[in-house]
C-alpha cells in the first residue's frame, strides 16, 4: 500500500476500550470526583460502558468511542485540573460482534463447566 493510500483506510466498525483517566498535579490521591464526572458524562452519551475498580469499559463504533474519551479529558480539565492522562487498551474483532458482557460470560461459563467436573 502506498503512504498516500493510507488515509482510505478506515477505523474499525466497533471496539472496546479499557481506560482508565488521571488526574495529575490535583493534590488529592483520591480521583472518585473526578471519575463521577466522567461517568455522568458516559451515561449521558448513551455509549455502552462498565466501571470497574481500576476504570471503565467503552464500547461502540470507533470514532464514538474515541470522541467520548476525549470528552472524559475535557470534563476532567473542566474540574480545574490542568493535565490529565490516560491509560487505554482497545480491542477490535472482524469474525463476529462481541460485547464485553458477553466475553465475560463466556469464561463465566468455562468456569462453571470446570466446577461442575
């Protein structure tokens, strides 16, 4: 391919992403105000999506997820902090449409076969 080919390229039909935001320089160790924003603004977004202890779990088209990722910065920065970071895994599959939930459950169910046994 070509370099001038690569911008037909287009992103993935849907993923899922694990991130987790950071506050830096607040001079609180403690981010729950922060990440209550962040989850406000999730639920409002209507983009499927799971707290967990650690961050969040986005799911949707790419550029849906990825935008509202960038808004959880922009809700972080208007709390007054300046610098904000991010940790992110995303996933993509082309074979079949996969929720979070359902992968999950799948291992869910690989265990329970095995405590069955």
């Amino acid at each position: 391919m070509r370099p001038s080919d690569y911008s037909a390229i287009p992103t993935p039909a849907r993923c899922y992403v694990d991130f987790c935001i950071l506050p830096l320089g607040t001079g609180n160790t403690s981010v729950a105000q922060e990440v209550a924003e962040v989850q406000k603004l999730l639920k409002a977004s209507g983009v499927a999506h799971t707290m967990h202890s650690a961050g969040t779990t986005v799911e949707g088209s790419w550029d849906e997820v990825m935008k509202v990722i960038g808004q959880a910065h922009a809700v972080v920065h208007q709390t007054g902090c300046a610098r904000v970071q991010s940790s992110m895994r995303a996933g993509t599959r082309t074979d079949k449409p996969q929720t979070a939930e359902e992968k999950v459950k799948r291992v869910e169910e690989i265990l329970a076969k095995e405590e069955e046994s």
